[in-house]
C-alpha cells in the first residue's frame, strides 16, 4: 500500500507518527522496518494524535509574527471536525 500524505487526514498523519516512533528502531521500537506494523497499528494512536492536534489551536508568538492567527485557527479546527466526525 502506498501512502499519500497530503491526502491523508492530520490526525492519521500524527498518529502514523506516534505508531512510527513507539515501533520503528529508529524511535523506541525494534522493528526494522515498520512500515507494515504502522500500517495496521496506527488507528490505535487516534486518541493520542486528536489530543496532540488539540494543542495546536494556540499558534506561537513565533507563528503569529509570520501568519494569520484567524486562518490557523480555521484550518486547525477543520482537521479536527474531519476527525471527530468522520466514521471508523
């Protein structure tokens, strides 16, 4: 299966993260290549990611002095809203 990002959701983006880094050698895990566990497994870290995504709707001051804080509050709660309404 080959894996798109940019039409991936964030919330699947961040929990792939999470189920990458607790699996793979190259985190904390001891699979070589995870890419298959990580396939099947990172469902289980949408909790995990909702919550991390959720800390995200406050941008930085670093942030708001290159962007629009009133657009990254929008995109931020649209990828949570395509989260916790979409089905599994």
């Amino acid at each position: 299966m080959t894996w798109d990002a940019a039409a991936t959701a964030p919330v699947e983006r961040i929990a792939r993260v999470l189920a990458g880094h607790e699996l793979s050698r190259n985190g904390e895990g001891d699979i070589k290549s995870a890419a298959a566990a990580v396939d099947v497994s990172w469902p289980d870290y949408t909790d995990a990611a909702l919550a991390i995504l959720k800390t995200m709707r406050e941008p930085s001051g670093r942030m708001l002095a290159v962007g629009d804080a009133a657009i990254w509050d929008r995109m931020i709660a649209a990828a949570i809203e395509d989260e916790t309404i979409s089905e599994r």
